[in-house]
C-alpha cells in the first residue's frame, strides 16, 4: 500500500493525473477491503487528500470538498499535523471557487 501511494504521489506531482487518480484510488480501495496493515493506515487520509487535488485540478470542486472531508475525518495517524495543513490550505483554495 506504501507503493501504490508514493507512485500516486509522483505521478501527481509530475501531472499524470490519470495514473495518479487510478493509484491513489488502489490505496482508497484496500482501506475499504480493510486490508491496510495498522502501520499503513497513515496513507489513506494523505491519499483521500491527494485525490482532492485532482478533483480539484480538474474543476470537480464538489467531488474535492467531499474527499478533504474524508480525510479530516481520520485521527490518531502519523504525519497527522502536516496533513492537517495541506487539509486547510486545499480547503482555502477552494473557499476561493
């Protein structure tokens, strides 16, 4: 699951916008097969927040608020602070729509 998100990651910030959008919803699709180990669950709030920037990019400002929302939601994980930022900041970016 690690993989899946560093490869969406990536791709995602080198504009591939499919191929990110189809491997961050593969870490999307095992949280819900609730087949993340307890150690990986930090990713899925980061890839719901990753997706949001795509809805975003692609002027799907509904589909992007509903996902930041999921990924507020998700509490007690790694890299939690930074995420909440990044949350806050697509979230202004929004507001501006």
């Amino acid at each position: 699951i690690h993989c899946a998100y560093l490869r969406g990651r990536a791709l995602l910030l080198l504009q591939r916008l499919q191929e990110a959008e189809a491997e961050l919803s593969s870490v999307i699709k095992l949280s819900l097969d609730d087949v993340v180990p307890k150690h990986a669950t930090f990713v899925v709030p980061h890839a719901y927040v990753d997706l949001a920037d795509i809805r975003m990019q692609q002027k799907s400002f509904s589909e992007a608020k509903q996902l930041l929302k999921k990924a507020a939601s998700s509490t007690k994980y790694h890299f939690e602070k930074p995420l909440r930022r990044r949350i806050a900041g697509l979230e202004d970016k929004l507001k501006e729509q």
